[in-house]
C-alpha cells in the first residue's frame, strides 16, 4: 500500500465513528431483527471491490460502538441495538459489601450488581449489562453480559498469608475481590506489608485475580505509610516528570530585568498592558502559622480611588501570583500542573501542583523579594460595592508575612497600622454588601491535628477562626468575582466556579421536613440565597439550630467547575471564577491566562472548556477524598489507645443500618449500628432525618446528644464502632 493511501485509510479510521457512528445505531433500532454485517453494509451501499475505503471506516466504527457497549454481537454473529434488548454500558462501581453497580453512559438509573455478578469484573472496570429485574429495595438488577475494557492498574492493599497462599486484600474496599500472589511473583514481599500489585490474570466467573508484587512500601503502621497508601489508592501524581523537573531547575532564583519589561509607573500608567511598579505599595501575605506557599497579598487605603472609580470608600488592591508568566501552555510544567489539577494537602505533607522551586520559592509571595503578580485593583464604595475594577501585571515586594493570629491580635488591641486598620475597615464594608446580597452563611467547625516529634497525634482540636480570615476571605471573593465579572463581559470562554441551585426534589423534601416544626423556607419553588440566608438567622437561636443548618445545608449542590456560566448559589454571586490560587490550583492558572489575552486584545484558545472542567471537578473531588482518608486513617490510630471510654458526642448522620456520632472532645465519627439502640424495631425515616422506635417511640434524630462507649477500632477499614453507654432496657 502506498504512503498516500494508507494515509488516506488512517483518516477515514479516526473519522469513522462520527461519519457512520449514528447511522448504524439507527439502522440496528429501526431493524425488526438482529442484522449481519453483509447485511448491515448493503443497507449502506457498501458493495464491490471499489469500495475498500467506505468498508474499512464502516467497520471501524462498528468496533467503536461495540467496544463502547452500545453494540452486542451475538452467538450468531449478528448485531444488535444495546437499547433494544435492555443492556446498559457503563462503568463498574464496587462496594464494601462485596455487591456493585453500573454506572451507565447515559445517566440512567443506576444498576445493581449482586456479588456473584461482581466475580468477574473490578471496580472501574468498564462493562455492558443486562436488566434482569429488579432487587428487593425496587432497584434495576443486572447480569454482566460483556467486559468492555478493564481499569488495568496497580493496586495497593495489604498482604496475607493463609494455608500457605499468599494475597492482597485491596486497601481500597470497592475492590471486592482478595488479588491471589503466586510464590513467583511474590519477590521478597511478607505477609503484613503494604504492597502495590500488578495484576497479570483479570477475574472471571471461577477464578480470582491474579497479581505480581510491584512495590513494597513497608509496615502497615510505618510513619507516614497512610500518605503512602492514599497516593497509590487514589492514583495521586506525586513524582514530577523529568522534564518538569528539568524545566524548573531552568527558572531563574528570583525575578530578571528581562521580566520587568514595558514596567510602567503605578501613578502614571493609564493603559491597559504593561507591568507596573508597585514596589512601594506596602502589601502583606496573611496565612496559617504553617503556610508556605504564599498565593496572594493585599492592601487597602481609605478614599483613594482606582482610575476611573467614583467616589470610592476604599481602594482595595489583591496581588496574586503571577504562575502563567512562567508556566506557559502546553509546557511540560502546564502538562503536570493540568495532570495533577490542584495540591493535596494531608497532614504534615503537601503534594504540590507544581515543583517547590515555583510553588515554594520563585511564585511564592514571600516577603522582601521581587515578585511578579496579576493584580486586581478595586474601589469598594463605604456600602462594600465594587464601583470600579482593573487588572493587570505589576511586580511587587511583600512587606511581611503575617498570620490570621497575629493580624487579628493587632486589630482586636487597637494596634494595627493604617494599613491593616483600611483592610479591616474595608473588609466589614464588604461583609455589610454579602449580608445585603444575602450569601450563605454556614458555621462549621475545622479541625487540625497536632502531632509529635514522631509523627505521634497528640490530640485534635477545633482550629480557631477570627475575623482575619474573614477579612482575607472577603478580598479574594471579591477579586474573584471581578475576574468573573471580567470574563463573562468579554464573553471570553472559561471554567467558571458554578454553584447550582438546589434540585426541586431536595427543596421539597426541605419544605416538608422544615413544616414540621412550623418553620417554612421563603422563595416559593425557587429559593434564592437570601431566602437560605433568612431562615439561618431566624433559626440562631433555637436550641435544634445545628440540625437545621444541617439540613439546609445537605439541600444544597456540589460546587464544580464549567464552562457554562450557571452563578453561584450559595456565594450569591452572577459570575463567579477562581483567580486568587494559581500556585495550587489549575482553573486559577487559566483563569490568569485569558484576562491576560483580553488584556492583549487576544483570545486564550485551544482549550476544550468542557473536558477541562470534567477534569478539574474530578481532580478536586480526588485530592478531597484522598485528604479525608488519611485523616479518617490517623483519627482510628488515634482512638485506638481510648477503646472502652465513655463520651459525649453528637449525632451527625441517620441512616437506615444506625447513627454516626461524632465525639465532642476528638472531632472524630463513629457507628452506633441500629442493632445497639435497644430491643425495638427501629423504623428509618429519610425525610425527617430519624430511626423512631416501634413499640418504644425512642426518636434518634439529626444532632442529637447521645452518650456513647467506644468498643472497637478497625484500621483496615476505617471504622469506628459506638454503643449507647447507656443501653435501652427492654
């Protein structure tokens, strides 16, 4: 075959499931019976010798549809519309409990995989199934009729050793199926480590899987092996490419002249572009005692307003890391920095978005050095709204790193210099616009673990909040939402930071569960963020408050990134984006990027909007999952030592098997089974949030106070169990 020709075939092969994809689809559902591929072909006129080009595309495409589970070839050999004989392609989602499910392609229901069924697939397997019925709860239950593609990675567990086999019991539990090691392949591995298999048979029907031994990373208790776990069972990148890395070492130490071109005088610069000189301008980083990467500083001034503004209250500017000056798209730090999608941070260790010598040094706002910034420079009028805002480059110098402990000292004793006293003055203007705005407000309680020289938790305590963080908080939301503001004026394409509202079903359940109790949540069928904001104030003082604020808060979406500019509900904004944190977040990096191309008079293209917002929602949702493990890891570590105590503690979850309570002096959950609450059937009740007592009438609801006795701490699985310490008698 000449170059040309199979040049020609190669792109009739990538073009192939959008040239006949669809149409065989439909002639498969319009047929009456199966159809063979002689068949289906003649229905599209592919006959002859001269037809080799169509033929090759046609069956190509047939291949995709198949692998993609849309299309069944039976025994036969003819092929059928998925759709028509009820066989669903998704992936597979395993559980604990050694049952699954298929979560379909199309946003069907979701399909109940029983554990004979969950033998020979994986979790994130990719299946097609069939609908056999339903399970008892009234869900579709299915029959795997083909593995379409296997997840095909390492895994992490822990290894064993019984009657002389050795396995891998998976550390992630949606592995349903213990991995069998034979002697070959078990290398120097030992029952009781922590290992990282590679499987070299997949399940089926009569067999487990098989693996070989790829890592072992040591004791199951070793300091920091929960970190060690959760990067692996998380598939978290944590080693940076070699050419990332050369890339970084590339970076100069601090800023160069040669970055400081077009500089313009801050007072005397009128346009747009050109970086400008605010080396005078005596801005402050205010972060955690522990921070080390500095993203943003600020600086407010009374009455002087931005060029263009109007009568302004104050004049409140927000420097943020300039991260795209050096990272450019399609670099080989852009392509870890996408990969990865944000930092993760556990406790005691950070897996940065970008290599230290950027995150930690040359992009870090650290005080008394030069530093390149995109700066967002606002008049705040006295009744804290943006009257006037500006963007553009600027090179700066932090005057100091100051803590929210330290800052918040100095204002509380009347100490703060001019500039911290605007900031504070500027801040409460802007919290009097987000009460008037009618953002939602939530209390919730952080915690933080403090450990020993040995990596020991000596105790977990509730991390103390004050009005400097909410002062920092305020400026970068501002400055967000003028970058949002910004690039929806433009109608400039970007990952906007969308907060949706409230789903109609869980709004009224909220109605329901609220009327009870004689309250009603104002704003019809279609609530706004002040009708939120409204109840919370009204409810403050009710002793049943933190059920409540519970309960409005579950009503409530996940927040994710888009490129559809849907608002954000619960922040009460139009437009709102992430632009203050590209240092440890990706969509804030190109957020940088396009006002720098508006700035320019360009457009920031080559970007699929919609795939970059499915991935960064999904990277997010990663390191938040991968954090709460380790953290539910060293909670159980550390209840171990209190097994058999008694505490007060506060029920923060109802479900239909008990109540999760969480202990008022550790911040830690645990289970109290239903099987525990007394000898009653105890009938749940979703819509009220309660497990009520049959014969007793006993209630268990949403934040109540319950006493309870610690009794067993299983690492493995991350489970604490509770009983009542004071049991019902019958």
């Amino acid at each position: 075959m000449s170059k040309k020709k199979h040049k020609k075939l190669s792109q009739q092969r990538a073009l192939a499931p959008d040239v006949y994809g669809k149409e065989i689809l439909g002639a498969l559902e319009r047929a009456g019976a199966p159809l063979t591929l002689a068949e289906l072909m003649a229905g599209f006129s592919i006959q002859g010798r001269g037809e080799e080009p169509r033929r090759v595309a046609f069956k190509d495409a047939l291949g995709v549809l198949e692998r993609a589970g849309r299309v069944v070839k039976n025994r036969a050999g003819s092929f059928l519309a998925a759709r028509r004989i009820d066989v669903l392609a998704g992936r597979i989602e395993g559980h604990r409990d050694g049952h699954g499910f298929l979560v379909p392609d199309d946003d069907c229901a979701q399909v109940f995989l029983p554990p004979a069924e969950m033998r020979q697939v994986m979790h994130g397997d990719r299946a097609s199934v069939r609908i056999s019925g339903q399970d008892p709860r009234g869900r579709p239950l299915g029959a795997i009729v083909e593995v379409l593609e296997r997840c095909n990675r390492r895994i992490v567990g822990r290894l064993h050793k019984e009657h002389g086999v050795l396995f891998l019991v998976p550390e992630d539990r949606r592995y349903t199926l213990d991995i069998l090691i034979p002697p070959a392949d078990a290398g120097c591995a030992k029952p009781g480590q922590v290992a990282t298999v590679e499987l070299i048979a997949q399940p089926s029907k009569h067999a487990q899987p098989i693996g070989r031994v790829a890592e072992v990373l040591g004791g199951y208790t070793d300091p920091g092996m929960e970190i060690e776990i959760a990067l692996r069972k998380f598939d978290l990148p944590n080693e940076f490419s070699k050419q990332a890395l050369a890339a970084a070492r590339a970076m100069p130490d601090a800023v160069r002249p040669e970055d400081l071109k077009d500089l313009k005088d801050a007072k005397s610069a009128t346009g747009a572009l050109g970086r400008r000189d605010l080396r005078g301008v005596p801005f402050v980083t205010i972060d955690g005692e522990t921070a080390k990467d500095f993203d943003d500083a600020v600086h407010a001034e009374r009455g002087a307003g931005v060029a263009g503004g109007k009568n302004a209250g104050f004049r409140l500017r927000v420097a943020i890391a300039d991260v795209s000056h050096y990272v450019r798209p399609g670099d080989a730090l852009d392509a870890e920095a996408r990969e990865r999608g944000t930092s993760v941070y556990f406790p005691r260790r950070v897996i940065p978005m970008l290599p230290e010598k950027i995150s930690n040094g040359l992009c870090s706002l650290n005080p008394d050095v030069d530093r390149l910034a995109m700066v967002c420079d606002m008049a705040i009028a006295p009744d804290g709204k943006v009257t006037h805002y500006e963007f553009y480059p600027a090179v700066f110098r932090s005057q100091a790193r100051l803590t929210y402990t330290s800052v918040w000292e100095m204002i509380s004793k009347g100490k703060a210099n001019a500039n911290l006293q605007a900031l504070y003055e500027c801040y409460q203007a802007l919290a009097l616009e987000r009460a008037r705005r009618g953002a939602i407000d939530f209390e919730t309680v952080e915690t933080q673990m403090v450990f020993d020289a040995n990596g020991k938790i000596l105790r977990i305590v509730a991390e103390a909040r004050n009005e400097a963080h909410r002062l920092i908080e305020e400026c970068m939301l501002a400055a967000n939402v003028c970058a949002g503001n910004f690039l929806s004026e433009h109608q400039h394409p970007v990952l906007y930071r969308v907060h949706d509202v409230p789903a109609p079903e869980k709004i009224a359940a909220l109605r329901d569960f609220l009327a009870e109790l004689g309250l009603a949540l104002p704003g019809g069928e279609k609530p706004s963020p002040k009708d939120y904001a409204q109840i919370l104030e009204k409810i403050k003082t009710r002793p049943d408050f933190l059920l409540l604020q519970t309960i409005l808060l579950r009503s409530l979406k996940q927040a994710v990134y888009t490129p559809e500019n849907l608002g954000h509900f619960g922040l009460a904004f139009d437009a709102y984006v992430h632009f203050t944190s590209p240092i440890r977040r990706y969509p804030d990096l190109l957020v940088h990027r396009a006002i720098k191309a508006l700035l320019l008079k360009q457009k920031y293209s080559g970007i699929d909007w919609q795939e970059a917002g499915r991935h960064c929602s999904a990277t997010e949702r990663r390191a938040d999952e991968a954090s709460r493990d380790v953290e539910n890891w060293l909670k159980c570590y550390y209840m171990q030592d209190h097994v058999g105590g008694v505490y007060e503690g506060r029920v923060t979850g109802v479900t239909a098997f008990g109540l999760f309570v969480m202990l008022d002096d550790y911040f830690v959950d645990g289970l109290v089974h239903i099987s525990e609450l007394g000898r009653d059937y105890f009938r749940f009740e979703p819509t009220r949030h309660m497990l009520l007592g049959e014969r007793t009438g006993k209630r268990y609801r949403l934040a109540d106070r319950l006493k309870v006795k610690l009794v067993r701490v299983d690492l493995e699985t991350r489970k604490i169990d509770l009983v009542p310490a004071e049991p019902e008698r019958a």
